[in-house]
C-alpha cells in the first residue's frame, strides 16, 4: 500500500547551528510542537491518523496511515510546518511523495542479541545504538524529493501525484518530476482549518514576505546566488539580482 510522506528539515543547519544554537533548538522545538499539535488535535482518529518520525539532527518525517488521493492534507501540512519555521528565524525545505512504508526492526536480526533498553534502543557494550525502526519508498521519494533541484528553501510534490492542483494551492514550478507549491502564498481550506484547531500563532503574509526577503538579503557569503534566487522567485517574491 503506498501512503503520502512529507520531509521536512530546517534548511542550512551546517551553517547556522555553531553560530546560533540557541535560536536552532527554538525553532526545532516549535516545528516538533506544531508536529504533534497538528497530528493529535486535527488528525486523532483512524484512518487520517498521521505517524512522525524525527530524521536525522533537525528533519521530520510525517506519513500518512493510508493511501489518500487528495494531496490538499500533505500540502497544507508542509505549509504550515515551512511557515512555523520562518516564524521562528530560519526557512526549511520539504518533499512530498508517496510509496510504501514499514517497521523493518525484523531486518536487524543481530540487534536481538543484544539487551533491549528502549523501543529501537539496543545496549551494545556501554553504549546506546538507536536503530532507525521504519523504512520504506515513502521516505526515500520524500527526501528525494526534499533535495532535489530547484533548490532553495522551497516545498517541492512529486509531479508524478499531482494529477490535480487543489484549490488555493499557488504551484510556481513545474516540470515532469517535480511541481513546486509557493508556501507563503498559498492558502487552503485544510490550511486554515489546521490553524484554527490548533492555534498555531504566524505572522501575516506580508510579515513572511519581508522576513523571508530579510533572509535571503542577510545570508552572504554562507549562502549560493542559485539558492538566493530560487528561495525568492519560487514563494512569488522578485529576486532584484
């Protein structure tokens, strides 16, 4: 069965982390508590439960409990995650794809050899090994798809889904494998609806414009000319190169 993915991750983190640590885990955690917010208080029941998953230092992994072939959900998700991101001084990136996706802990047969401390949590000597329980074509299309190019902090769907752009969904790019979704202005029913639920606090849409401009504008030498002016022209934004 395939199901819907979204990666999500804060864009950057090699870079921004040693100088701003702080202002990192300030921005991780609000993206953690948006995670659950939205994933207990919009979607608690069966069968639109949604599992999460941390990925790596600072990305995310949200799929679905089963095939839905309305991509208005995984969308305004992502939209509201990349907007909770910018509210808190960075900008992310994100994939939406789909495929299949399991508990593959079986797979590590020689980790039952070894005490069990917690869930995917073996003692192997004096140390803890974390093994990463789940996998499947739904996190890897996602990432893929997560990093892929056009790069910049954009929110890129795997074209081969999009059969139907769902109203208020605002697509900036697109070719035969990628359609990029322009994030600050677009604006859903399921998007409004999320916020409404779970009293997500964002700015304006001109407030995102501006930070994001400000962004882009105060990254020098740190950042790429490509990814500065895709980061802009992809969210609707004139890149005054």
């Amino acid at each position: 069965m395939k199901r819907w993915a979204i990666y999500i991750d804060i864009e950057g983190t090699s870079k921004i982390y040693e100088a701003q640590e702080a202002q990192f885990y300030i921005a991780l955690d609000a993206l953690v508590t948006a995670l659950c917010q939205i994933s207990t208080i919009v979607f608690p029941e069966s069968p639109s439960r949604l599992f999460l998953h941390r990925v790596g230092a600072d990305g995310a992994l949200i799929v679905s409990e089963f095939a839905e072939g309305q991509l208005e959900t995984p969308i305004s998700i992502a939209v509201v995650l990349m907007q909770v991101i910018i509210a808190n001084g960075f900008v992310g990136k994100a994939g939406i794809s789909d495929g299949s996706f399991a508990d593959v802990k079986s797979s590590f047969p020689t980790l039952r050899s070894f005490p069990e401390q917690t869930d995917a949590t073996s003692k192997c000597a004096e140390w803890l090994l974390t093994a990463f329980p789940v996998m499947g074509t739904a996190l890897i299309n996602a990432h893929r798809l997560g990093t892929c190019k056009p790069r910049g902090a954009r929110l890129a769907v795997d074209a081969t889904i999009m059969t139907n752009i769902p109203e208020g969904v605002v697509i900036s790019y697109k070719d035969k494998d990628v359609a990029v979704v322009d994030w600050i202005h677009t604006q859903t029913r399921m998007v409004e609806e999320i916020i409404s639920k779970t009293h997500i606090q964002l700015p304006s849409r001109e407030s995102f414009r501006e930070t994001l401009r400000n962004y882009v504008a105060t990254t020098g030498d740190t950042t790429d000319g490509e990814w500065k002016h895709y980061t802009l022209c992809l969210n609707g934004l004139h890149d005054h190169r």
